[in-house]
C-alpha cells in the first residue's frame, strides 16, 4: 500500500516508511493511497468472525506484502488481547468502553500495535529509531506500555508539568529501560510544540518517528473498535451514530475510515470539551488556534 503526503509535496512511499518516518518529508500527514471497501459478505456474516479475525480483515489492505500474514496475524494477537464492551446506558444508547487495555487509554490499541510493527520491520538491521512523543496523559501511558523492551526503538515522553495524573505520571517515569519521561515546565501544548521543532531539523528527523495519531500505524488500527461494536449491535438493525471524545481528532477519522470501509455508520458527533478550535474551524473555516485551557478531561485538552 502506498501513502501520500496530503499536501501532495512529497514523494509517495510504502506502510514501512510511512510508519518509521511518522510524517512525510514536506511535515504533512500520511494517508493511504487508497481504500477499498471490505466485501458486504464480511459485514453479513461478521459475527461469525472473531476480534481478530475482524482485525485482520481490517488492516490488511493498508499493510499490503510488507509484513507477512503470519507475523500480522501475530501481531494483531499481541496488540487485542482485552475486551472492549459494549454497556448499556438506556434504549437506545450504550457506551463502548475502550478503557480495559493495559493502560486504560484507547491507546493501548495503536500503541501496541506500532510498536510490533516498527519492531518486525527493525528485525533485521541495527539501526535504532527514536520515538518522541508529547502527551497530556494518555499517550505517553499507552506508549510507554506499548514500547517498553522493543528491540531497536527508544521512546521519549514529553509530558506537561503538574498538568497528568498521579497514575498517569506513574505509568510514564517508573517503566525505565529504553522509555525515558521528560517533564516540561509548560502545558501540552508546548510539549507538542517542541516535538514539532525536533522534526523541523531534518539531521534529527532522519531518527525520529512519532507514536501521536498522525502515524499511520498508530491511528489504522483504531478502526477495530468500531467493527467491535457493528458486531455487538446489528442484531438490533438500528442506525448508528458514534459520538467520539476528541482532541486531536484521530480517533474519530479512524471511525470515518472505517465507514470508508463499508461499516455502516449513519452519523459521527465530535465531541469536544471547551477546547473548541476544530469545531469553530468547521464553523466557518477559518483555523484559530488558541492555548489550550486545562480541564478535567485532559485527553481533549488540545
Ligand atoms: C486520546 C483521548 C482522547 C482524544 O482522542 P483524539 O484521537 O486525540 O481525538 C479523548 N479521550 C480520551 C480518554 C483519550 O485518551
């Protein structure tokens, strides 16, 4: 599968690159090249697949022949080893739970999942890439936990000062090994604002990679969680809507992915918190961007 540099400024490359880069030359997004839609036979049968059958079946037109079967059907069982229940709140409404991996984030998924690819893909040489990665909270946990002991790969956190958890500071300093946790006198913004001025020095860049959803390997395989719930819910043969927390925005365009995809979604709600830049943006086009106010849903904070 080939990937392209959404501003159209840099040459197109294959999944490896795009996920040991994280962002093409021209600092703009990857995105695959193109999305087939999965067969209607999978979605009338899927309850007939298991989770990782699903995932597999997801993933694998934007992996292509650069990892084995075998290895990404491994991979996929290393990455969804925990539930992701579906709990009722009234008649028509239920939340998906995506906090029961390692870490509680939702992250768990991606992170975990990234880092066994960059690992297979780092198998065979000696080179060590280095993953820098701001986060108000969650990331850095999943991250850390996805990361920790992964030949070849050295993470760094960037994390805001007095602005995480107790636990989640915990989750990011107490691991050690090859996960290293830099606490920055700011907010996450500026944690960002520095991962960003790293890639700007092409010297640098050449050994960086990022584990935030702009990595292809880290937000694709965010599509899992959505089928999960297709398979839970089509008994009911109701119209789905999905309202997605978000603050990056990564999770909920994996969502629309997986609507690309075939999944029959009728509706997103992004969902923000006061942070609103994105949703004004939407409003009427014209891209604000303002410091971050801190709230209790730190996540969203962006
Ligand atoms: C990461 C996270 C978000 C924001 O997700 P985006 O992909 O950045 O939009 C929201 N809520 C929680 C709990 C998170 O961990």
């Amino acid at each position: 599968m080939n990937y392209y540099s959404l501003n159209h400024n840099s040459p197109k490359t294959n999944f490896k690159n795009a996920v040991i880069s994280g962002i093409a030359p021209d600092r703009v997004l990857y995105f695959p090249e193109k999305i087939s839609p999965i067969s209607t036979d999978f979605f009338e049968n899927i309850e007939k697949y298991s989770h990782h059958e699903i995932a597999f079946e997801v993933i694998k037109q934007f992996v292509g022949d650069e990892i084995p079967e075998e290895k990404l059907k491994d991979i996929i069982s290393e990455t969804i080893f925990f539930d992701f229940p579906l709990v009722k709140i009234d008649e028509n409404c239920a939340s998906l739970e995506l906090f029961h991996g390692p870490t509680m984030a939702f992250k768990d998924v991606g992170a975990k999942f990234m880092a066994k690819c960059l690992e297979y893909f780092n198998e065979n040489n000696n080179e060590e890439v280095t993953v820098l990665v701001a986060t108000s909270g969650d990331t850095g946990g999943a991250v850390a936990n996805g990361f920790l002991g992964t030949k070849g790969v050295n993470v760094v956190i960037l994390y805001p000062s007095g602005k995480v958890s107790d636990i989640q500071e915990k989750q990011l300093t107490t691991l050690g090994q090859n996960i290293t946790a830099l606490e920055v006198n700011g907010v996450f913004d500026d944690c960002q604002e520095m991962v960003k001025t790293a890639f700007l020095d092409a010297e640098i860049a050449r050994k960086l990679t990022s584990a935030n959803s702009i990595n292809v390997a880290r937000w694709l395989p965010q599509m899992f969680y959505y089928f999960y719930a297709f398979k839970t819910l089509k008994s009911l043969n109701k119209e789905l809507v999905f309202s997605v927390p978000s603050g990056n925005f990564g999770n909920i365009c994996a969502g629309i992915m997986a609507q690309k995809l075939g999944l029959p979604i009728k509706h997103f709600v992004a969902a923000t918190n006061i942070n609103d830049t994105v949703p004004n943006y939407l409003i009427d086009g014209k891209y604000a961007p303002k410091p971050s106010k801190p709230t209790i849903s730190n996540a969203m904070d962006v």
